[in-house]
C-alpha cells in the first residue's frame, strides 16, 4: 500500500499549520518489518518517511483529515478553521468548498465536521450538526445528501483523538464508538456516574443499521466531580492523568482492524468475520520518569493548555458567528 502523506510543518502551534506532502512509501511494509524485528528483542531502526515535495502557503487551524483525488487534488478538512478546501496537487492554490460564511453554498456548520474516504474515489463529509452526511465525488463537487446511521455517535465520525472511522470492502461504516457515560438525576440534582476506561470498536451497515462490535479499546479516564452551594451554583471540577495508557486502532485497506495495545505494545488483528490475532509484543525502549521530572511534565503542561485556552477563546471572538451582525 503506498500514497501521500500529509503532516503539519508546525505541529506545536495549535494555531496555524501548513500542509505537507510526503513522497510516498510502504506503511505496511514499516508494520512488518516492525513486527518481524519484535522477536529479534532489539529496537526498530528508524525509517525516514520520504522527502517533502510540497508545502501549502495557506496557513491551516487544525487538520483533522486529507484525502488525496485521482486527479491528484487533496480535499482538506480544517476543523479549526471550519474549512472544507479543495488544494491543487502542488498544494499552490486551492478552492473553499465549504466553510461558516456565506462565500460558499455549502455551508460548515458551528461545530467540527467529519472527512471520510466512501466507495470508489467518493468522499463523505460528515456534519454532527444536521446529522447528514455529504457525498463528495472524485472532482471534488458535493452531492447526495445522507442521514448519519446513529445520530447519537454522529460525533465519533469527526475523527482526531477517536481515531479516523472508515469504510470496509463491504460498504459498512467503521469507527469508535461513545463510551457509555450517561448522567443520572437523583432528588431532582444531576448525579454524574464514573467514566468508563474503555471503548467499543463498531461496525454498522448503512442500509441495514445492523450494529457489530469488533473489538475493545482502552481510552482515556477522567475524573469529574460536580458540587451545588448554598446559593445553586454549580461546580464542575475534572482530574486526569495525563500520562495514562490508552490503546489506538486503525482500519486497514484489507477490511482488518488493527489494535495497538499500549501497555505492552502489540498488534491484534481482527478479521472481517471476527477472527483475531496477536504479533509478539514489540521492544520498546522504556523511560523511568522520576519526580522531577514528573513535576517539570505538569509545570509545562499547565503552561500549555492555559495558552491553548487563551488562543481558543481569541478564536472564538474572531469568529463570523461572534460579530454583531452574524
């Protein structure tokens, strides 16, 4: 399997980015040499991804998805930004297919959108907001417009931390699914249960709405406590460990699902009919964190989402949909 990748030139600026494309190379050739070396109980060399041959001069938010068309174009999905942009293939020039403003007839709503590639060269473009779903055809024109199979999970088809959802060689939707969390009243007062430390990989038909669960995944914990004063005002408060052990998955092109298991870091393979294997556990050079270093990992990450909150809310302000007349 090759193609063109696609990576910020300024990934620690959640502000502006610009896209790049990579020559192409073998990623299922790099997960089996990965593999094969794992018994070998040495590290994997280092394999360089390829030399850039393009980079954008628009600057982007926050990519969440790009696909590259048959005529070489790459559609890009900015949720930052809330952009759907259409780049030429040297990245030189590009088209605003969909965006907040009025410019365009195909309006991206308030909330980030899904970018996911569908049957031949189609692409859909997922919108949580009216729960529909786009077709995008290969030149990059929209289309039909289709309901979003679940539209309790339409949020698990943007993509990012969730993982990129995708479509098997039988046309069905896969992606992760919400973990079950679902707040409870009790004596008229919210009551929020704890939040569960995993997550189902699902399956589900576009004609039929048949629902199959594939695998299972670690995710992300979070404590959240809520508390009422004397006056009824609310206080929300959230604990997580930012250094937690979370699985990640991937569809491959064959119809597999592949779980990478981070607490001893191996590969499960599941089939299209539920069969699963295992790789060996792949060497992996562990890092001791002590104390200090502890305390220097929080100290800058306070520093980090304190800035990213600042900016956020800069960018909120800025915003068309914050003017007076929006």
């Amino acid at each position: 399997m090759t193609g063109v990748s696609f990576i910020p030139t300024a990934p620690m600026n959640p502000m502006r980015s610009k896209l790049t494309v990579l020559a192409p190379v073998a990623l299922l050739a790099l997960l089996a040499l990965l593999v094969a070396d794992a018994g070998a109980q040495q590290l994997p060399p280092v394999r360089p991804l390829g030399a850039v041959v393009a980079v954008s001069k628009e600057g982007l938010g926050a990519v969440s998805a790009a696909r590259q068309l048959p005529n070489g174009k790459v559609l890009v999905n900015d949720i930052n930004e809330r952009k759907l942009m259409l780049f030429d293939a040297d990245l030189s020039a590009f088209t605003v297919i969909a965006d907040s403003t009025a410019a365009t007839g195909n309006a991206y709503s308030s909330r980030a959108a899904g970018l996911i590639p569908y049957s031949g060269d189609s692409t859909l473009f997922v919108d949580p907001q009216s729960l529909s779903m786009m077709l995008i055809d290969p030149a990059g024109k929209m289309g039909r417009v289709m309901s979003v199979p679940r539209p309790q999970e339409a949020n698990q088809l943007i993509g990012g931390p969730n993982g990129t959802p995708g479509f098997d060689g039988q046309g069905r939707l896969v992606y992760r699914a919400a973990p079950n969390f679902r707040p409870t009243f009790v004596n008229g007062q919210i009551k929020l249960p704890e939040m569960p430390d995993s997550a189902v990989i699902v399956r589900v038909d576009l004609a039929t709405r048949k629902l199959d669960t594939l695998a299972t995944v670690k995710i992300s914990k979070q404590k959240i406590n809520m508390s009422q004063d004397e006056n009824g005002r609310m206080t929300v408060t959230t604990m997580l460990n930012p250094l937690q052990q979370v699985d990640d998955w991937a569809l491959l092109s064959d119809g597999r699902v592949a779980v990478l298991r981070a607490r001893d870091y191996h590969v499960e393979y599941v089939t299209p009919d539920g069969k699963m294997t295992t790789t060996p556990k792949l060497p992996f050079d562990w890092q001791r964190l002590n104390d200090s270093s502890k305390t220097a990992f929080l100290d800058s990450s306070k520093v980090v989402m304190e800035k990213m909150r600042t900016e956020a809310t800069a960018r909120m302000g800025a915003s068309p949909s914050a003017s007076p007349g929006a």
